[in-house]
C-alpha cells in the first residue's frame, strides 16, 4: 500500500526490547558500539570529554515509545532532566 510509512525493526537502546518505528521520525540516541553507552558517558553514569575517535564510530540507535514516556514522565515528576555529574 503507497499510503503506509516505511516500517523498519529495532532494539531500543535503553530497554533493548524490539519495535517496529519509522526511520524518518523515531527519536534516537548517539551509541558508540565498543562501549554500548553514549561517547563521553562512563558506566559509571558520569560524564568525561569525548573523544573524536568515540564520535566517529557511534550510530544513532532508535528508542522506543515506552522509554520516551518514562523519560518525560521522569523529567515531569521532578521538574528537571537527568542530570550526571563530569568526570575530571
């Protein structure tokens, strides 16, 4: 059918569960495969600078509904983003 939107499969990259969602206007975040976290996050939850060799090679990796509404649900409740302290 011409009217419907291209569909594509993924994981989202906080709950790691499958989903179906449009390419053109899924929300996505910047992942960097060697580490699985976003460039400059630590697993500790910190943040340092990142590095440019961590930029290049990060993909941006869909989210999915259910994590997006928790995410504003959070930054509703407690009027703020999360937010991580820097890593000297």
């Amino acid at each position: 059918m011409p009217d419907e939107e291209p569909l594509d499969t993924g994981r989202c990259a906080a709950c790691r569960q499958t989903f179906e969602f449009d390419p053109r206007t899924v929300e996505t975040v910047l992942i960097d495969p060697q580490t699985t976290l976003p460039p400059g996050m630590t697993v500790l939850g910190s943040l340092r600078p990142a590095t440019p060799e961590a930029v290049a090679r990060s993909t941006d990796e869909p989210i999915c509904p259910k994590c997006l509404s928790r995410a504003r649900q959070f930054e509703a409740t407690t009027e703020s983003p999360p937010k991580w302290g820097t890593w000297p």
